[in-house]
C-alpha cells in the first residue's frame, strides 16, 4: 500500500452491499482510492499492524467495523 496524500478510510467488511451503501453514504463512488478495505478480522488486524509499525502518517483517519465478521 502506497502512502496517500489525502485523508483516507480503513473498512473491515466482509459485505458488499454494505460496503457499496457506506460508499454512498460517504459520497464516494464504488471505484474511490479513499476507502481501503479488508474482507475479514484477520485480514484487518494484519493491515492495521503494518500501518502501525510503519508509523502515525500511515494511520486511517477513520475505521469503520463489521462487529459480525468471520475469521476473527
């Protein structure tokens, strides 16, 4: 993952059609740079260690979770 220049949102969602009504909610289109998602806990815990050991410029400006995920 690439360090991007603007605000950016981590989604842990397993849902497409969540995550297509986030996407709405939000403004954004289905293509957008701007929602970085992970599909399952594991895949989210996994994404948001490197960001954290990468350091604080790497980190979300929002999170937004699933609480029924699988894997986690």
């Amino acid at each position: 993952m690439t360090r991007q220049n603007h605000s950016w949102i981590f989604v842990i969602e397993d849902s497409e059609s969540d995550l297509y009504l986030l996407k709405r909610a939000l403004g954004t289109g289905p293509d957008t740079e701007q929602v970085v998602r992970a599909r399952d806990g594991e895949q989210g815990i996994e994404l948001l260690d490197e960001l954290a050991s990468a350091g604080r410029a790497w980190l979300p400006d929002l999170i937004v979770l699933d609480l029924n995920l699988p894997r986690v």
